[in-house]
C-alpha cells in the first residue's frame, strides 16, 4: 500500500517543496493539497511542486467545483495533466461553505456537488470525442456519506473517504462490493489526521477541530456504526462549527484517534498493522495522511510507512 501526504497549505511555497522533498525521500507517493483561496491556490502550489521534485504525484486534496467556473476548473485541470502526465490527479468535494458565497448550493449540497460533476465530465467527453485528446486527470471524489461513496463508484477513479476508521473503511467496501455487475476498479483511499504523541504529548488543537467537524457532519447511522451512545452523538451535535480554542476531555476526545490515527509510536504501529490487510487484495489504493508532526520525526514516519509496504 502505498502512502500520501496532506502538505500543509500556510507554509511558504519554499517550505512546501522542502516538505515534499523530505516526503520524497522517506517513501512518500503523493502529496494531497487543499484548495483555500485566497489562502492558497492548489494549481499553482501543486504545479511549482512538480516541477521541483521528479518522481512524486500531486492531488488536489480537495478542490470544489465551487470554487472556480466550470470552463476555468476544466482549463485548469487539462493544463496540469497535461504538464505532468501521470502524476496530477483531481481530488473534488462539495467545498467549505465559508469560501462558496452561494446559499442556493448549500439548500441541496450533495444534489448540486452531483450536478456539477455531471456537467464536468460532459466537458471531458466532448474534448476526448472531438479532438481525440485524453488529457483529463483521474478524478477522486471526497467525502464521508453513502450517496458520495455510490456517486464516487459510478462516476470517479476513486474515492477519498474522509476518515480511516475501520468502520468507514468497511461500509465503503461493502458498498463498491454490493454492485458485482461493476467493475470494482474505483479503488478506496482512506484519508486521515495522524500525530505521532511523544511521551507526555498533547493532542493537536488542529486534530481535534478537524475530527469534531467530520464528526459533526455525519449522519447518526454513521455514528452510531461507531458505536457511539445517544448520550455522545448528542454532545457531538452540539459543539460548535466554530474553532475551539482547547481540547475537550473525557468520551468526547475518542472522535480524533476514530476518524484519525493518533498516539505513540507503538499505537500508531498497531493502527498500521491493521490497515495493512487491506492491501492483500488491492481493496485500498493508499493511504494519505493528514500529518501534524515535528521536524524530528520524519524517521518515526519512514519506519511506519515500511510497515504498509
């Protein structure tokens, strides 16, 4: 199984390719970068990457349709492939509501992300049948719920499932497996938060604001798939949208090692060795890790990818 990182997308375009080189070196495939503008643009930061370090795969990781015209996300996405053929890939989700200033798409979000990937692949197929050129990038769509995981099987190369739980890595299974007139090709890519916790260490306050809004955003079948009370998807349901300045106790913190991988060394190591089964019969595609780290363990990192090999 192969690994991918998520490249934090505030650091310096000098630190980005510095971080990716690192990547690189210690095993690392691909690089997932988000979309955030005006934070960042994933186009620009993904195309000076490529362009700095031979041998490594970009991904938006995600982009929306939202975010740009059609036409200028088409444009976009042929440029890049076409570039760098084989190492760009187009990962798409419905987006961050705070960046999309359109209230009508978040009436029917799921209906209007389907529409939209809808006329995108029109754009695909009116390109490949009147010029015979085959320069659009393989397509992961994102997300964490049944209707993304069908959509993904029907109309993508693959699926970013936005946890690495083993509960969402066997629901997603199961449904790609329920179609067997389907080719199972559209192959599943865990996505999740990692931190490697020194002696003592403490949780990540980004961790934790990512895992409770995933959570958030699950419907209470997923939850209760989890295994999580009434009691506790009640308390989800209550925290706020908004950051949280400091990390919760109790119940409450189980959200992050759930959705992510997080612990010492020799959690995290039990956590890979779980996943590993996966790769026996090519179910999983690889792994991308969202990973909050310090300098000192890009070594730790290296042996744990090892265990995945």
């Amino acid at each position: 199984m192969e690994v991918g990182l998520s490249l934090p997308i505030k650091m310096s375009g000098e630190l980005k390719e510095l971080y990716t080189l690192n990547a690189r070196k210690i095993g690392v495939k691909s690089i997932w970068i988000g979309d955030n503008p005006p934070i960042n643009n994933a186009f620009l930061d993904i195309a000076r990457i490529l362009k700095a370090v031979p041998e490594i795969e970009c991904w938006t990781g995600i982009t929306s349709p939202f975010y740009y015209s059609l036409e200028v996300l088409f444009a976009l996405s042929v440029w890049s492939y076409s570039n760098f053929p084989k190492r760009f890939g187009l990962g798409l989700g419905i987006g961050n509501p705070n960046i999309i200033n359109d209230p009508a798409i978040f009436e029917k979000p799921f209906t209007s992300f389907k529409t939209a990937i809808e006329e995108l692949l029109h754009f695909v197929e009116i390109r490949r049948t009147q010029t015979d050129f085959n320069d659009f990038p393989p397509i992961a769509l994102g997300g964490l719920g049944d209707k993304m995981i069908s959509l993904a099987h029907e109309s993508a190369d693959y699926f970013l499932l936005n946890s690495s739980s083993q509960f969402d890595i066997e629901r997603a299974l199961k449904k790609y497996q329920a179609n067997p007139e389907k080719k199972f090709h559209h192959k599943i890519i865990p996505y999740g938060m990692m931190q490697i916790l020194p002696e003592n260490g403490e949780i990540s306050l980004t961790i934790w604001n990512i895992s409770k809004d995933i959570a958030k955003n699950c419907s209470t079948k997923v939850l209760k798939e989890h295994g999580y009370s009434n009691q506790l998807i009640s308390k989800i349901r209550e925290l706020s949208w908004d950051k949280s300045s400091k990390i919760p106790k109790g119940k409450m913190l189980s959200i992050v090692n759930d959705f992510g991988i997080v612990g010492n060394i020799n959690d995290i190591t039990e956590r890979f060795e779980q996943l590993k089964q996966y790769n026996k019969e090519k179910l999983i595609d690889r792994i991308v890790l969202g990973w909050v780290h310090t300098h000192e363990q890009w070594d730790e990192l290296q042996e744990l990818i090892k265990i995945l090999k």
